[in-house]
C-alpha cells in the first residue's frame, strides 16, 4: 500500500503544510494575536499567538495526517479497506488544513469570510461523501464503525455499514439545511445522530441473532 500511495501521501503532507508559506507571507499583516476558534455564528470565541496559528495549527493537523496514514498503513485487516476510502483518509487532513487557514486568515484581514459557514459546508460534504463510501467498507480495525458486534459478525458488518451510509448522507443533507436556516441545534443533532443510530442498529442486529 505504501509503494502504491507514496507520492499521494508525499503530495497531501506538502499541502498540509502549505498554509506555513501562507502566514510567512502574511507575516506582518497578522496582529499578535488571531482568533482561531469561532462560535456557530462567526464569532471568534478563542485566541492563539501568531506563532502557533502560523506554524503549531499546520504542523498539528500534519501530524493527524501522519498518524492517520500510519495506523491505516498497519491495520492487520488493511487488505479490506478499498484504495478509494484510503485516498479519502489521506486527503481529508490536507483539506482542513488549506479551509482552516483560509478562513482563519480571511477573518484576521476582514475578507467576507464566515469560518462557521466554511465548516457547516466541509462537514456536510465530508459526511455525504463517507455515506457513499461506507457500504463498501470490509472490516478493519481504523476505517468504519468499529463496534464488538460489526467486528465480531461481517454480516453484522455489512449490514451497519450500509444502514449507516443512508444515516450519514441524510445527516450530511440536514448539516447543509442547518447552514441555510441557521437552525444550529440540527447541527449538533445531525452529528449525535451518526453516533447513535448506526450503533444501536448493529446492537439490535447482535441481540436478534443472539435470541
């Protein structure tokens, strides 16, 4: 896999750390300190030193980046999981971290930028695209919802993660209805939801079998 992925995975770690250039660049246009953390409705509501949002937020989501790649790459059960889910993973870092820097510095300069509004849309993107993608998940131990019944039982498996892609595009769609109507609390329940359904359905899955 790795020899396979090699300059994808040299290409994505790059990216990730592209948004470095960007605040070298930008240097002294930043104030000492820049807001970095934001409410659902714009407002900044948490600070860093130019420092670490320069450097220390680039070289953080790298090494998720990193970290996400390595315990994929060692999975004893990575031959299940498809070239097209590892290509999500080793891209889903590089893209928060080019949005995280965009919104961040369009913020500090007073661009028309709302970060919230930036990641109402990435979230409501990322989780349509992984409700495509988990009904075609095999079992692993890092990609796909890992629970003792679906690890246990492929068919238990397969048949959460197909519930569970319908769970995430629907969630997906009322993320992106929670951006427009400004109805934060669909948000928030959109995520519990992704949680809770696919858990509890492979739970009753293994009850029934059980009985």
């Amino acid at each position: 896999m790795l020899k396979h992925f090699k300059s994808q995975i040299i290409l994505t770690t790059i990216i990730t750390l592209i948004p470095i250039i960007f605040g070298i660049i930008l240097w002294n246009q930043l104030p000492d300190t820049i807001a970095t953390h934001f409410d659902s409705n714009g407002v900044a509501n948490g600070w860093s030193s130019k420092t670490m949002t320069v450097f220390g937020i680039p070289a953080i989501i790298t090494g998720c980046h990193l970290f996400c790649i390595f315990a994929t790459m060692t999975d004893p059960k990575k031959k299940g999981i498809s070239p097209k889910m590892f290509q999500l993973i080793i891209w889903i870092c590089p893209v928060v971290s080019l949005i995280c820097t965009l919104a961040i510095y369009g913020y500090v300069l007073n661009l028309p930028v709302n970060p919230s509004s930036f990641a109402s849309i990435f979230i409501s993107i990322i989780f349509i695209i992984i409700g495509n993608y988990l009904p075609k998940c095999r079992q692993s131990y890092t990609v796909g919802i890992r629970l003792p019944w679906t690890l246990a039982d492929e068919d238990n498996w397969n048949r959460t993660h197909r519930f569970g892609g319908k769970v995430f595009i629907l969630c997906g769609v009322l993320i992106l209805i929670s951006f427009f109507t400004r109805l934060n609390w669909i948000l928030f329940a959109s995520i519990a939801i992704t949680v809770v359904l696919p858990a509890l359905y492979s739970y009753m899955l293994y009850r029934k079998k059980e009985r």
